[in-house]
C-alpha cells in the first residue's frame, strides 16, 4: 500500500529509547541539544509580536504565490542593511527552510538525481531529498584548526545527475562560515557545471566573533537559492515563516523564478497573519539577537574555562551558530559515550554520528541553553 520512499525504519534508536525512559522515571534531564529557543529563558516582546498577529487585513484573502508584498519587502529591507539589493520578484516566501529545500528540489531533480551536501550536517537533509526521491551524495568538510571544504573531494562526488550543491552557511553542527575564497571557488565551480548553490543562511547573523559574514544571496555567477527565515534569526519557529533568495545569471534565474511561482502557486502555503507581522517580527529580531548571541558566548566561555582543567576531550572551532563540536579522545563509540552520558549522568547530547561525522568521538552540544543548567551538564559531561 505504501511507497518505498516511506519505507522507513521506524524503529526507536537505543538513544531515544533510553531517553524516553530516562523520562518516564521521573528523573530530572540536563539537556544539551536544546534548539528550541522559545524554551530557554529569552524574553520576547510578547505585546507586540500578538499584536502583529491580529491585524484587521487577515480577515481578507488575498493570495500571492511568491508572498505578500509588504512581507517580500521586509524581507528585501533586510537585505539591503547589508548592502544587498534584492529585487522584490526574486523572493518567495515559504513556511519553513525545510519546505524551501523541497520546492528547489522538485524544481532542480528528476527522480534520481543528486544533491551534493556538506559532511558533517544538519541531519534532516536526508529525509528533505528522500520525499522528494533525490539522492544525497555527500561531499566532506575537513578540519584543520578550522573547517573548510575539500573541492578535489567535492568535484570527484560531481555526476552527470548531479543538479545542487548545498551550503550551509554557517553550518550546524559544525559552526563554520563559507569562507570568501571557498565562496568564491564554488560559484565559479557550479557556473562551469550547472549546478545551482543551494546556501541555507538560517544561522547567518550568529557570528561569534569578526563581521558579519557575506550572504550568498549578492551572489550573482551562478544559479543560487539563499535560504533563511525567522525560526533562527528571530528565534521564533513557531511563525513558519521562512524565505529563499533567487540569483545568477539570466536566463536562467528568471526561468528558476517562473517555475517555483508555479509550484508556490500550487501549495499557497503561507498564511495571512504571518506574513502581515513579518515586518514587526523581523524588526524584533535585533533584540533577540543580543541575548543569543550573548547566552551563546557566555556558555562557550564557560565550557572553555571546564575544558581548560583537563586534556581528554577538546572544542573544536567555531565561528558562528548556536552549536559546539567536542572531541573526545580514544572514545570507542560516540553512541555509547551518549547512552552513558545519559544514564549515568542525566545528560543528554547528541552523538556525532547523528550529523554523519567521518569519525567516532564527537558529541554536539547545544549553547543555547539556560548558563546555570548548562554549567552543571557540563561539569558532568567532564566528570565521566
Ligand atoms: C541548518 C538548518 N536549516 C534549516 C533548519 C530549519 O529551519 P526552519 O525552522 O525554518 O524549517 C534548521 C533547524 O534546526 C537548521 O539547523
């Protein structure tokens, strides 16, 4: 009855299942993979975000298949305080990142094609290209006091099915930037074997340290997708409201714009009230960007200052984001650290198998949580 790209194992996993009974007992839970910032203590501007949800217009409906055009034009505004000029028919607003990657996926891949796509990443691509029966051909991310991409190793992953490569910018878990001169290699590499870039920006105004980091949507060299929207840069993923960038080069950017209008149009997935407080919650964003970027810092500090005090496990660099990569030395499985984590210490982490990492010993935390809860998960998280 069903289809073979549902056909899933479903199967708790022995981390989940530990957590769930970890749950069930009663006992308490320091978590380090909290990413849902509207449970970490920030303070929102409550009557003013309500108040963007009850405007009088909703009550009418008035479908655009690439978004409301006071919203489009929030989201060009944003832009332009970078320096960008974005024209108000290259944006499409979505309900979502994740839905944004499956339109540019239905419009790029036939079934069977490929995405190439960082590794270690965000572990939900995998599912995004499955739905839509796309191949997620990895390519990998190499450290080396800092993370970069190996191009020999991206070019030689590059087939005739070959249609996207997939930037994550900065990326989770990893934390890294696109560097300027990698920016640069990968828009002449994908203009040369037309292949669009597919950059997921939802992280970008994170940078812990530095300037603000370039966003590919003023890329203009090849066909590219800038994705982002305000779960991440306003800590509100609630609103389902997200946006993606069209650039490049003509024909081709233009024909990329008529398509998704027609598959926009097909779905007409944004509703009225948000995309009406799109301005008023993106204005917001300012201050919610002050205390992540100020809860982030601290608990980093706070983990440097611990790890400081012994030598088997390190942080390995970031630059922006709201993750840090450990690594554990001589650790034999990265799943069982977690699982002992977890039931010895009332810790919960993510292994870094979750995020496809080369090699075991990496554990995922998450640095934005409560500074007291995380000071004590990591106290504990050193003690094993
Ligand atoms: C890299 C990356 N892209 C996209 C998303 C999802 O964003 P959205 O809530 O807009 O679908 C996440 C969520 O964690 C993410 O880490």
């Amino acid at each position: 009855m069903f289809s073979k790209r549902t056909n899933w194992n479903l199967e708790p996993n022995a981390l989940s299942e530990a957590l769930a009974q970890h749950r069930a007992s009663g006992k308490p839970l320091l978590d380090l993979t909290v990413s849902n910032p509207t449970a970490c203590g920030f303070a929102y501007a409550e009557a003013a975000i309500l108040r963007a949800l009850a405007k009088r217009e909703s009550l009418v409906y008035e479908p655009d298949p690439r978004g409301l055009q006071s919203a489009r034009s929030a989201v060009a505004a944003y832009y332009a305080e970078r320096g960008i000029v974005v024209p108000l028919d290259s944006i499409l607003l979505i309900t979502g990142t994740s839905e944004a990657y499956s339109f540019i996926l239905r419009l790029l891949c036939d079934p069977g094609d490929e995405i190439l796509v960082p590794e270690p990443s965000y572990p939900l691509l995998g599912f995004l290209a499955g739905i839509e029966d796309v191949e997620l051909v990895p390519y990998p991310l190499v450290y080396d006091d800092g993370w970069r991409m190996d191009f020999p190793a991206l070019e030689s992953a590059i087939s005739p099915r070959s249609r996207s490569v997939v930037v994550i910018h900065p990326n989770n878990p990893t934390g890294h930037y696109v560097g300027d001169r990698d920016a640069d290699c990968l828009a002449a590499l994908c203009a040369e074997r037309d292949l669009a870039i597919l950059a997921d920006e939802v992280f970008l105004d994170f940078a812990l340290e530095g300037p603000s980091r370039p966003s590919f949507a003023s890329r203009h060299d090849a066909l590219t997708f800038t994705l982002s929207g305000l779960s991440k840069l306003a800590g509100l993923p609630q609103m389902k409201a997200s946006w993606m960038v069209v650039s490049g080069p003509e024909p081709a950017k233009q024909r990329a714009l008529d398509r998704l209008e027609v598959i926009a149009d097909t779905f007409l997935s944004m509703n009225a009230p948000v995309q009406l407080a799109l301005p008023t919650l993106l204005a917001l964003r300012p201050e919610f960007e002050r205390q992540l970027l100020a809860r982030v810092r601290a608990n980093l500090a706070e983990l440097d200052r611990q790890l400081a005090a012994q030598s088997r496990c390190r942080r390995l660099k970031i630059e922006g984001g709201w993750y840090a990569v450990l690594q554990v030395a001589d650790a034999a499985s990265d799943e069982d650290l977690a699982l002992q984590l977890l039931r010895e210490k009332g810790v919960y982490v993510h292994p870094g198998h979750f995020y496809d990492f080369s090699a075991e010993g990496h554990l995922v935390v998450s640095l934005i949580g409560r500074e007291n809860e995380f000071a004590e998960a990591v106290r504990r998280l050193l003690s094993l």
